[in-house]
C-alpha cells in the first residue's frame, strides 16, 4: 500500500492486481489506486 501511494504521489498511474476476495478491502483505498484487475487466483 505504501508503494501505491508513493508512486500515486509522485504522479505515476497505479495498476493493483488483487484476487476477488481483497476487492472490497482495497476499494476503499481508491484515492491512490487508480485500476484494479481482479482475478479469481494469482494462476490466471
């Protein structure tokens, strides 16, 4: 997380890939992550 919003606040687009079951949590961090691709398992 601490990644995310350092590259958010050094202007950088940020991508977090999570699987479908963190979705709701990270959600609430949407003023730093800008997409999100979820995925059902890190296999895909």
């Amino acid at each position: 997380m601490q990644v995310l919003k350092g590259a958010k606040e050094e202007g950088f687009h940020t991508v977090l890939v999570t699987k479908s079951t963190r979705e709701k949590f990270y959600k609430r961090y949407n003023n730093f992550i800008d997409e999100y691709i979820v995925v059902d398992d890190f296999t895909e």
